[in-house]
C-alpha cells in the first residue's frame, strides 16, 4: 500500500484526472463557447445522459456567474457539493458524479447525476412460496431499501451505512429498529462491519461468512433471504438485517436453529396446519441425515435390529451386489450430489433434462447391473428429497455435508458411530452463537416461553411477546383490547 | 485457533484407522431355525436350516449337521458353514424328545448368555427327532424357520396356546412355584402340525398334554383369548364356541401350614355353530352347563395330572407367594401332591350370531 | 468472592433438576434391580422410594450446608478447614470425582464390548469420549449444563419402550407388599444408594446457577425425577423377571429390550445402548468438571491445562482395567466411598456448618 499513500499526499486535481482519463469512458467537456467557459468531468457510462442535457447542460450556458457557488443555488439537483479534495472527487465522479470545474482552478461542484441500471422486481427464486407476497430484493440497494421501507413505514427504522472492500467501496446497510433490535446486537454488527479489511465484496453471502461467530463451523448462522417479508417480519421480532449493495440477498441475524426450519409461508398458513409443517420438516432433516448413515451402520454390524421378513426383503436385494454397505451407500450419494451440482450449473433447461435422465437412468442402471439394491435407492433418493425441505438453501447444504463424515462413523463403530458423531454435533450446536446469541434457543439454554413459534406455531393471539431470543426491549407486541367475548354459536347459545 | 482442530484430526485418524469386525448381512449365514436331538455318546447333535435368498425374492435352504458336547462347540463342527454362524435372528429352537428327556439347558445356557440372541425365539419340543423335521424343508416357501415361528404365533394370539417364548421358559424355569412347558410339534404325513404341549420339571421333560388338554390349561393359566372349542351338549348335539375369553382368579388360602387353592375361571364366549334346530335361551343354558361342568372336570383332571408328575406349570406355588406373607417354600412343595384344589367355573354367552 | 463467577456464565436456577438428575442417572439402571432384589424381592421398589427420600434429606443438608453465599463446597472447606486440610479434602473429593467418571465410562465400554463389539478395544471409545469431554470443558460451564440437558431430553422416550415388557410381564409378582425385615430393606437401600451417587455435583454447580436459593425446589424435583424413572425400571424388571431369574441377569433392563417388537425394528437393546451414550456423556463431563473447578481454585492450575491432565489420568485408568472382575471391583469401590461420602461426610459437615453459623452469628 506505499505506493498509494504517497500518491494520496501528492495527488493534485490534474494528477487524478490524467489518471482516470485512462479510461475509454472518461470524458472532460470543456466548452470555452458560452458565456462561461467550463468544463465538466464525468463517467460517461454511469451517468444519466438525459439529466445532463436537459437539467445541467441548459442550466449552465444559461448563467452568467463566475463563481461555483452562486451555480450551486441555481441547479435544481439534490445532491450538490463543492470540494477540492482530489481524493474525494475521484471517489465521487466512480459514483457516477459529474464536476462542473470553471477556470482550472482546484475547487469542482459535485452534482449527482448517477443513472443506476438494474433488473426490474422479480418474485423469489430460491425461496419459493405458494400463498404471501411475491416481492424480492434485486441487487440495487437503492430499491431494496425502498422495499423494506415502504413495508415498514415507522420512524424508528434505522437504516445505518457502511462502506466495506478496499477495491468495491460496497455500500452496506444495516438495518433494524430502534427500540425493538437490541442495540447490543446493532453495535455487534456495525462493529464487526467496519472492522472488515477485504478487497472485494461480491455479494452478501460473503459478508455472511465474515461476520459469523464460528467460521469453522458448517451450520449458517445469519440467514440469507431475498423474500422482503421475511426481512421485514425479522426486523419486527428484533433482528438485524444487512443489505449490500449489488446483492439480492440480505443477511438476517441473530438466528437460531429453529428459525432455518421457518418458511415464512408458515405465517399465512392456518397455526395448526403450518406447525404440522415444521414438524415434517423436523423430521425430514433428521430423516435426511441420518437414514442412510443407519443403513450402513444397521446393516454392516446390527442387522438383529431388523424383523426376519424384512430382513430376508433386504438381504435378497443386496444378494448379488459385490460391494460391502458403505461402499454402496457411498456410491449413490456422491452420485445423487454429482446429479445436483451439474443440475446446478447447467443452464435450467438442460439442467432439468439432465436430473431426470440422471435420476431415471443412472439409478435404474445402478440397480440392473446390481452396483446398489433397489432399497438403498429408495433410502437415497428420499432422503435427497428430505434434505430439500428445509427453507433456508445454506442449510440443504449443510444437511448433505454431514451425511459423510456420519457415514465413515457407521462404517466405524456402528450405531456408537452415529451416537458419537451426534454427541458431537450436539455439543458444537451448543456451543456455537449467533452474534453472541446461543443457536440452540429457545430449546437450550430452555426459554418455554419463546417456543410458541418455534418448533410449532401457535395462533397469533398467543403471540403476545417477542421472543427473549433477540433481548429486544420492547417486549410486547399488542395489548389486549377489551375482554370481548365471541358469541359462541356452539351449542346454539348466544 | 490450530488447536481446536486436534481433536477432529485425531478422531478421523481413528476413523480411518481403527475397525471392529464386520457382520455385514448377505455375508453372514443367518440362522432361523435350528434342532437339537441327542447324539451317540450323549453328544448333542445339532441341525441347522440355512436360507439363501436370491434377489428374486426366492429361498433356496439346505440343512447341516454335526455333532458336539456343547452348543457353541457345534460351531466349530460345522465346518461346511461360513462362519460366522449368527444367532440373532433364532425364530424357532427344537428339541427332540430324547433330547428333551435328558435336559434342554445344556443348550439353552449359550442362547441366555450370549447378547446377541433374542427372547422372543421360540422353544419347542419335536416328537421324534427334530433334526428329520427340520430337514423336511423344501415344502415350505419361505423356509421352515419363519414358517413354524408364524405358526407358533398365530396359535398363540388366535388358537388354543399358552403364551410362550425362551424368555417365558427362562423365567418358570428359574422361578421358585412353577415350571416350564414348551409347545408339542409332530410331523405328520407331509404336514407339520402342533399336537400338543410338553411339560416340563426343570429342565427335564416329564409329560405331554394332547390339543384338548392344552386348550383347558390355557383357559385357567391366565387371562387369555383363545379359539375355537367344541362341546357335546347332553342331548347328543354339537355346539362350536368361539372367541373363548378367561378371565382367572386364584385364591389360596392358610399358604404356609395346610395350603387350600380355589380357582375361579370366569368366561365368555361366543357360539360359532350349533348343530341343532333353534337356539333358544334354554339350549344357550345347556350349552353353558355343559361347558362349565366340562371346564370344570377337566381342569380337575389336568391339576391331578400335575400333582401326580408333581410338577406346577400353572404356577400355583407363585401364586400362593404372592398371597402368603414369609412364604415357606418346602412345606409348600410336601403339601403340593395332595393339595386341596377345586375349581369354579362361570361362563356366559355374548353373542350367537345374526340367526337364532 | 474473588472467585465466584461472572454474571454472563451463570445459567438458569431450574436447570439444576437437568444437572443433578442426569449426573445420576448413568450405567447403574441397566443392572441395578439385582443388587437391590437380592435382598428386598419384590420389595425392591419400596427401596427405591425409601432412597429418594433418604436423598430428598442430602439435597436439603447440601442446601444449608452451602448457604446464602455464593460459594461452593471447595471454598468452604478451604475456610473452614484452613488451606492444608481444606485443600486436603477438597483433593480427595477430586479423586472420587474422577473414580466415578472411570467407573461410568468404563462401565458403559464394558456394556458395549459385552453387547456389540467384543473385539472393540477399550482404548479408542475413552479416546473418543474423552476429546469430545474436552470440547464440552472449552465451551464453559454453559456447555456443560446443555450436554446434561440434551442428555435428559434425548433418551426420554426410551422410557416408552422400557414398558413395552409389560405386555410379557405378571404384575402379581409385585405381592405380597412389605414382606422383608428391616435389615433387608437396609441393606438393599444401601445398595441402591450406588445408583443415586451423583447428587453432590450441586456443591459444585450452586455458585453458577442465576438464582440459587429459588433453585431448591428444582434440586428436589431432579431428585423426584430420578426415583420415579428408577420406580418404573424396577416395577418392570420385579414383574417381568422371576425373582430367582433376576439373579441370574447382570443387565436387565437390556434385556427387556430385547422384547420390544416393532414393525421395522426389534431388538431394541442396541438402540438402547445407542442412545445411552447420550445418558453417559453428562456423567463424565460433569465429574471431570466439577474435578477441574476443585484443581483450579485448589491447585491455581488452569483448567485449561488442568483439563487436559485429568482427561489423560481418566484415559489411562480406564484403559488399564481390562476385565469385568476389575470393573466390579472399582464400580464397588467407588459406590462404597460414595455412600461414605453421603452417609458420614455430609452430615458431619452439615452439622458442622449449622453449629459455625450459630457461633459466629
């Protein structure tokens, strides 16, 4: 970094502009014919042509002032400054400033003239919901800003900026609401934000990853969403969200394990309905990482666990296969991963095509030529759709990461393997934090009364309270109105 | 933060390192049955039912046999068997008579003490030689041992047998007031039937109850659904009872000096099948006289049948425990073959069909 | 006290019931009706209950001994007895501490070379246990209490299938009610004190808990809790087993597993050992805890390091006791200086610490 701090003392106004005139896009305009001669300096790739021409442009060869100052009050832009740090212009005109410079001199007016370019609203890709609305962050943070505020129009809705990436200058966001998010939490996050010394940020998932507690761990502790009610209904609860500049993604945090069961579609659906739900999913995790860890385990050492019909239906099915358990098991599962990377990078239309023929053919195949019995397939393949379930797509990551080391522990010791490994995974869980709050909340350490939306939903009027989870000061969300009683038709009473 | 990874280094070295020794299923022969009848020399003579299943759902079995002074040294007598021979999925253990006669528990002793065998294994008795029926198995589709495990179980739950496994011989074996008894297989023709029950005096057989017999001490051993019985009613008819429930009381009385048992058997059962004209309420009262008078001269003739054996299957000296305060088991066990026993029967009819 | 925690560390005061009954409950419920049946019969569940009681009176004791401070038994002793023999005491209370992880953790690898792998040597489960006690220690107290928390919830429902032998079991086995002397009941409550050893990890937990003095209702329930798990294992083994049988059967509650039968699974004693690594795992983090607390404000080792030399003390001793005879040996061993502990040490230091209190008030 010598060179650009010594560069930094010396640079003058010309210095910078030489430099960046080393661009194709750069242009200085000096137009010597009006009645003021000036020049302006710009990107002409990030600004907004038709402001120029219209607003600036006729402003300018209109007056007659000698003195930038006197120009400022007449252009009828917003963002008007005047400065003669190079430093500063330079950073200003990478945003898509223009500078108005008059007679060589060091000082330039600063006018925001930046014409951001993005995709229009789409609905969510990734996090798919049948009922609620349709609305995801694109990577502008200018409008993903605008949707979260408009979704939340309360004055207390801090959006705090900080500018992360030596090379990217990312504009990030933090988001909360003050009052209800904890400043503990907003202070941890701010903090560990403009604590960050990194080139580049590309997206918010990287962000992520450098604010979490335990880096070495595998499990998300921040959820990335694109859906904006989710965003919004974190914030509501107490939560921090961050939004990055050039992301489709926020970060949310603190997060608990439960709340990567939560699709927020639960809220729209019945309580009963969307509790049954997260138990499903619940078990589908479990289900997914365990089955075929316990295939091997129960078939390489404790096959007495199975009745005897059920036993003669798996040992005529691995009869021909000449690979011992985990061999197998290994086998379809990389194969099933192999299937799910290339469907990921694949264009999706050929992606598609390719898991079907891969599912139908590889798995028929493997079965024909007695490479995997046809019960292992179906485990496998289950438990692939199982792992899908969970809401949150870092978390169908992780779900497939763990299957492996669990499978070398069946291979091991059986079901002390597993029990092993689960001790393991349970003491990390318990260790492991989310901006300082402990992952395995409410469940441990035991909060009964944050559980209404935990593992279960319970109706909204049961859910009074935040959760103690985001040590949120404003605890209540509603007040009862007045004691009023429904006519109960039950029974025909009125 | 180097040190936090030491411990999952060292526990994947392990992983990758340290191994016990595999059981993996198609690759361990799995035995579901087994005999064992009395060889030359007092040897136990063993035989074992191999199944190979082939990936069309087919069984292929075929039998071995050897002989050895214990159980786990038939083991090593098999020598046409890969080893190693697993006991875990035992469904059906057999004795032969003979063998049976001179004491099962030089065989039982290795199936209660190693882990890896179950409880709810089945022990029967074969009369005649268990090995010949074993051997019999290509008549039966799934292999004879998942065949007589069926067999034995649907008896159990739906027939006319007391409820009965390893554990339940275990237990009246090693209990103090009773003894044990085991199912009675024969081979027919080409059949395998059920004909009876084998009582036991330790683990010593002793004596053998037929089918009608068996059906009478199931009914007063302990509360049990059992199956279909027939009765001969005074006026020459027939009359088929169904669904037959005991329900059993046994009160014993004076425990420890002159012990006196009364049994009261209450019972509902249903009529299956009548061979006369119209059941009307009189009949159903004769058919219900007729099968207390018969429950009751039965079960008598059953008890004196234990007493003469002196052997206690229905347990009655575990139930005077049970109702005898610092019960003395040696005046128990002199008084036991003349002990005052009367038995008290109640049956009623629930339902008899949708016709009269 | 310069010594008693920091306010972030301490954990809730109702999380004692997880602390004391999961530090109870460990290998002894696999076996323990035996023990106790050799003397009492079918008595045996009244023994349990007479137990509880009995340790109903050593929470109490162990509540006034600790008193309103925050202190735990290692500071007191080191007040009351001076630093030689205060600190004296306190070392021979570490060594039991860690008999008993050796006892349980061996114990546990004995029942698993026994069940499932004989040729499993010993040295590779300690190993394993024992760096994942190790993660546990490094995670702090909090850490600690969560492991006995899951180690209560995880195996609950094996109490379900504990009453499935029900179906093969005679009830009437259980009469005739109180027909043993005194001298038996007596001998088969000191018997069944093995099981309920454990307790005494509240004179080492109190100072971490928010709220100590509301934690005493908590403290009884975890013991309340221990009995009745007790009373359903024993009325099921008394009812399911002769009581000759009994005799003969060294796990018993395994074995009653093995009658469960479910559609798609029998056998159910291997998941039952399965999830009892769930049960022990607490036992061991506890008592290698509570011995680390004893090393660093005795000893002023670290218990970083300290950690790190009573986990290889542990390794070692487990790894040099090689067969069942060796693991009665200390399982006795240790139960005997358990109910010396209980039945002579707590009641002298507790009247020792009511007559102090008098005097200096």
């Amino acid at each position: 970094m010598k060179w650009f701090q010594k560069t930094e003392k010396e640079m003058t106004l010309d210095d910078v502009l030489d430099d960046l005139s080393q661009s194709a896009d750069f242009v200085i305009y000096q137009n010597k014919a009006s009645r003021i001669p000036y020049t302006l300096i710009y990107f002409a790739s990030i600004i907004d042509p038709a402001k120029l021409h219209r607003v600036v442009l006729t402003k300018l060869n209109e007056s007659e002032t000698k003195s930038l100052e006197e120009l400022e009050g007449i252009i009828p832009i917003e963002n008007l400054e005047i400065s003669s740090d190079p430093i500063k212009v330079q950073e200003r005109l990478m945003s898509g400033y223009l500078a108005v410079r008059l007679n060589k001199s060091q000082k330039v007016l600063l006018m925001d003239l930046s014409l951001i370019k993005s995709r229009d609203l789409s609905p969510p890709e990734i996090e798919f919901s049948v009922m609620g609305p349709k609305e995801g962050l694109i990577e502008d943070l200018q409008t993903n800003m605008n949707l979260i505020r408009r979704r939340i129009p309360h004055p207390k809705l801090r959006m705090k900026k900080v500018t992360v990436g030596t090379v990217s200058k990312t504009k990030i966001i933090v988001t909360y609401i003050e009052g209800t998010a904890s400043e503990q939490n907003v202070n941890t996050v701010v903090q560990r934000l403009e604590d960050l010394d990194f080139d580049l940020i590309a997206d918010s998932s990287v962000i992520g990853q450098m604010l979490e507690d335990n880096s070495l761990s595998v499990f998300p502790q921040m959820i990335d969403t694109e859906r904006t009610d989710r965003i919004t209904g974190h914030l509501n609860y107490g939560a921090v969200a961050i939004l990055v500049e050039g992301s489709s993604n926020a970060l949310i945090g603190p997060i608990n394990f439960g709340q990567l069961l939560v699709s927020f579609e639960d809220y729209y659906l019945g309580w009963n309905i969307a509790s049954f739900f997260r138990i499903i999913r619940m078990m589908s995790i479990l289900m997914s990482i365990v089955a075929t860890p316990l295939y091997v385990a129960v078939l390489t050492y404790h096959f007495e666990l199975f009745p005897s019909k059920l036993l003669a239906t798996l040992i005529s099915s691995r009869s021909d296969i000449p690979f011992i358990p985990v061999i197998e098991v290994l086998f379809l599962e990389i194969t099933i991963d192999l299937l799910r990377e290339a469907g990921a990078r694949m264009p999706s239309k050929v992606g598609q095509t390719l898991g079907i023929v891969g599912g139908i053919v590889i798995g028929t195949a493997a079965v024909e030529a007695s490479l995997t019995s046809n019960i292992l397939l179906i485990i496998v393949a289950l438990s692939a759709l199982a792992s899908f379930t969970t809401p949150v797509y870092r978390m169908t990551n992780t779900i497939r990461f763990l299957r492996y080391p669990l499978i070398l522990f069946a291979q091991f010791l059986g079901l002390i393997g597993i029990a092993l490994f689960g001790l393991f995974v349970m003491v990390h869980l318990i260790r492991l934090t989310s901006l300082g709050s402990p992952y395995l909340a409410p469940l441990y350490p035991p909060r009964v009364k944050d559980w209404y939306d935990s593992f279960f939903r319970l109706p909204y009027v049961l859910q009074k309270k935040r959760s103690h989870f985001f040590r949120t000061e404003k605890v209540s969300r509603f007040f009862d109105k007045k004691e009023k009683k429904p006519n109960s038709l039950d029974f025909d009473e009125q | 933060m180097s040190y936090k990874k030491i411990p999952m280094i060292l526990l994947m070295c392990i992983v990758l390192t340290a191994c016990v020794s595999t059981e993996i299923i198609d690759e361990v022969p799995v035995v579901f049955i087994a005999g064992y009848d009395k060889g030359s020399d007092d040897k136990i003579k063993g035989t074992i039912s191999l199944q190979r299943f082939k990936p069309n759902q087919e069984v292929e079995t075929r039998t071995f046999q050897a002989e050895a002074r214990t159980s786990k040294g038939l083991r090593n007598q098999l020598s046409g068997v890969p080893k190693p021979i697993t006991i875990g999925k035992m469904a059906v253990m057999l004795f032969g008579e003979e063998e049976a006669e001179h004491g099962v528990l030089r065989v039982l002793d290795s199936f209660l003490r190693d882990p890896a065998s179950g409880r709810l294994t089945y022990v029967g008795v074969v009369e005649g030689s268990a090995g010949d029926l074993i051997k019999e198995e290509d008549e039966y589709l799934q292999g004879i041992g998942p065949f007589l495990q069926i067999l034995i179980r649907q008896s159990i739950e739906y027939g006319n047998m007391p409820q009965n496994n390893l554990h339940f011989f275990d237990y009246k074996y090693y209990g103090k007031g009773m003894d044990p008894y085991m199912p009675l297989l024969k081979k027919n023709e080409n059949e395998i039937v059920i004909s009876g029950l084998a009582l036991f005096k330790g683990e010593k057989m002793v004596g053998k109850l037929d089918l009608e017999e068996m059906f009478m001490f199931t009914l007063i051993n302990r509360k049990h659904k059992a199956g279909l019985f027939e009765i001969t009613l005074p006026d020459g008819n027939y009359a088929t009872l169904y669904k037959v429930i005991s329900d059993v009381s046994y009160k014993v009385s004076d425990g420890n000096k002159t012990p006196k048992v009364s049994i009261e058997v209450d019972i509902n059962a249903n009529i299956a099948q009548y061979t006369g004209d119209k059941l009307d309420k009189r009949i159903k009262n004769d058919i219900v006289d007729a099968f207390e008078k018969k429950i009751e001269q039965d079960s008598m003739k059953l008890i004196k049948k234990f007493q003469e054996l002196q052997i206690d299957p229905l347990a009655l000296g575990d139930r005077a425990r049970s109702q005898t305060r610092k019960f003395d088991f040696s005046n128990w066990e002199n008084h036991y073959p003349t002990l005052n026993i009367s038995v008290k029967a109640n049956a009623d009819i629930m339902e008899s069909g949708v016709i009269d | 006290m310069e010594n008693s925690p920091r306010k972030e560390i301490l954990v809730s005061s109702f999380l004692i019931m997880f602390i004391i009954h999961s530090n109870q409950v460990g290998v002894g419920i696999l076996g323990f009706p035996r023990y106790i049946n050799q003397y009492t019969g079918q008595d045996g569940w009244i023994v349990v209950l007479i137990t509880g009681l009995i340790f109903h009176v050593f929470v109490w004791m162990m509540y006034v001994i600790l008193g309103d401070e925050r202190e735990d038994i290692i500071d007191l002793q080191k007040k009351w007895f001076g630093s030689w023999i205060g600190g004296l005491l306190n070392l021979l209370v570490m060594i039991y501490l860690l008999l008993g992880a050796v006892v349980i953790l061996r114990t546990f690898i004995e029942v698993i070379q026994a069940w499932m792998f004989p040729e499993l040597k010993t040295w590779i489960p300690v190993l394993m246990f024992l760096l994942l006690t190790y993660y546990v220690l490094a995670g702090g107290f909090r850490t600690v209490v969560g492991v006995s928390f899951f180690g209560v919830i995880f195996p609950l429902w094996l109490l379900i299938t504990a009453v499935s032998p029900a179906k093969y079991a005679s009830f009437t086995n259980l009469l005739p009610v109180f027909d043993h002397s005194l001298k038996d009941f007596v001998m088969g409550t000191k018997q069944m004190t093995l099981s309920f050893l454990g307790a005494e990890i509240l004179l080492f937990a109190y100072p971490f808990l928010k709220n100590p003095k509301s934690s005493r209702v908590w403290a009884h329930i975890g013991i309340g809790g221990t009995t009745i798990i007790y009373l359903i294992v024993m009325i099921i083994s008394i009812a399911f087993y002769s009581e000759e049988q009994l005799q003969q059967t060294i796990w018993s509650t395994l074995i009653s597993w093995k009658m469960v039968e479910l559609p798609f699974v029998e056998r159910f004693e291997y998941i039952g050992i399965t999830f009892w690594c769930f049960v022990i795992f607490p036992n061991v983090c506890l008592n290698i805890w509570a011995a680390t607390r004893i090393g660093k404000k005795t000893l002023h080792i670290k218990q970083k390091y300290f950690s790190i030399v009573l986990l290889i003390v542990v390794f070692i001793s487990c790894v040099l006791i090689t067969t069942r005879e060796q693991v009665d040996m200390i399982n006795t061993i240790t139960a005997s200086i358990g109910t010396y502990f209980f039945y002579i040490y707590i009641p002298i230091i507790f009247l020792y610490a009511v007559v102090r209190r008098r005097v200096t008030r």
